[in-house]
C-alpha cells in the first residue's frame, strides 16, 4: 500500500502540471516520489525495553529493537526495506515481491495458504510483524510456538500511514531514518496540496488495483489511497460491486 500512495502521489504531480494556472514562465519542479530504501546503518544498539500495543490490542514487548524480523505482508515487507531495516529481516511471505531485495529474503509461505512454520522457527526470529492479511488465528498459532509477533493495522489516512511507518521504526530501532523518510513524505504531499489549491473543478479517474478477473478497482473503502485521491479533487467513477 505504501507503493500505492507513492504512485497515486506521482499521479497527481503529473495531473497539476498539466492543469494548474501558468504563475511564472518558469515551471516548478515538483518531488518525485520514489520508494527508496535509506541508507544501511547500523540499527540502535540501546538495550531500552520496548512496549507497544498492537492491533488486536495485545501488549507486544521487546527487550530491545528487534534485529532478526520476519515479515508476513508485502506493505510489511515494503515498509521494513524503506526505513533501512531490510538487513534485518531473516524471513518474509511468498506475496512479499517488492523491493527488489525482497526476493533475497527467506520465503516462508503464504498467510492465504499456509505459513511455513517449522522455517519460520528455524529462523529464530526475534520478532513476526503480521497485517490484516494474517487471522488472528495464526498469530495465536505462532504465538504458542513462543514466538513475538506484533499485529499492525492497516492504515486509513496519510496520517495513519505515517504512525505506522512510526511503529515499525521503534520496533526495528530505525527511528531517524524513519523521521527523515515521513518528512519527505509530507513535503511532497504538501507540495501537491499547494499546486491543486487554485484548482475549482473536478475530474473523474478509473485507478485499477491489479489485474485479476474481475478487475479490483479503487473505491471509498480503499482507505488513504482514496483520502489521496478526494485530496486531488479528482472523483472516482465506479459501478456497484466494484
């Protein structure tokens, strides 16, 4: 989802040049907005205890920021390579293609099929984040197994995102790169807020989401890639159903 705010972002960039009022002879260069993964740093090595409530509202603690992360979503998987923490993660689910880097990581089954439990606890994870692809039923299942396993809601909003990109940052111990990363972020949605200011009228968009069949397309319960899109003025055309 992280990949999608950031296209849907780029999107609107396009969309205000072409359509914003001419101010000056000279055009604006607007941000690119790419999913790069920060710098490899070292990880914090402070041994403070660490305590979060996650989305099942169970009470998730770490002695210290994990260092060997299993990831059992893509927007996971994508969120723990953009914060600089992909070094950190020892394994991830079959549907996690994206960064590239990905593919270098373990592969530990698919939440939609089975997960690979007996890989899962050879890897020694200090640490699962799972998503609302997961049940709760297979976090409890890994949760008697012995093993940490944080629950991270999907996000709504752009703020919403943000906090998560926060959570992962305290759980991974990458909270300046994580900072940094939500302060270009918000300059670039600023950015785009301040281009389609002068704009009155609206124009109507199709945004496929992949391309199976029947096609999935966005629509209001799409969560902060529509919050992005109503915040372009553009409206969504959409049959029932869909």
């Amino acid at each position: 989802m992280l990949r999608k705010t950031l296209i849907l972002t780029l999107l609107l960039a396009l969309f205000i040049t072409g359509c914003a009022p001419a101010r000056s002879a000279t055009p604006t260069e607007m941000p690119v907005p790419v999913s790069t993964e920060m710098p490899a740093t070292e990880a914090s090595s402070a041994s403070a205890e660490i305590q979060l409530t996650d989305g099942l509202g169970r009470s998730v603690v770490l002695k210290e920021a994990a260092q060997r992360i299993i990831s059992l979503a893509p927007s996971n998987t994508e969120i723990l390579f953009a914060i600089g923490a992909g070094s950190q993660m020892v394994g991830r689910d079959s549907l996690s293609d994206y960064p590239a880097e990905a593919a270098n990581v373990t592969d530990i089954g698919s939440a939609y099929e089975a997960l690979n439990t007996e890989m899962i606890i050879s890897l020694k994870p200090d640490l699962i984040i799972a998503a609302e692809i997961n049940t709760p039923e297979q976090v409890k299942e890994l949760e008697d197994l012995g093993l940490t396993v944080y629950y991270l809601n999907n996000p709504h909003t752009l703020e919403e995102l943000y906090g998560n990109l926060e959570i992962m940052a305290k759980l991974a111990g990458r909270e300046a790169e994580t900072a940094t990363l939500i302060e270009s972020l918000k300059a670039r949605v600023a950015a785009v807020d301040e281009k389609i200011a002068p704009l009155s009228s609206r124009i109507s968009i199709f945004y496929e989401i992949d391309g199976t069949d029947p096609a999935k397309a966005l629509h209001r319960w799409q969560g902060h890639l529509h919050h992005v899109v109503d915040r372009a003025r553009w409206r969504i055309q959409h049959r029932r159903g869909h």
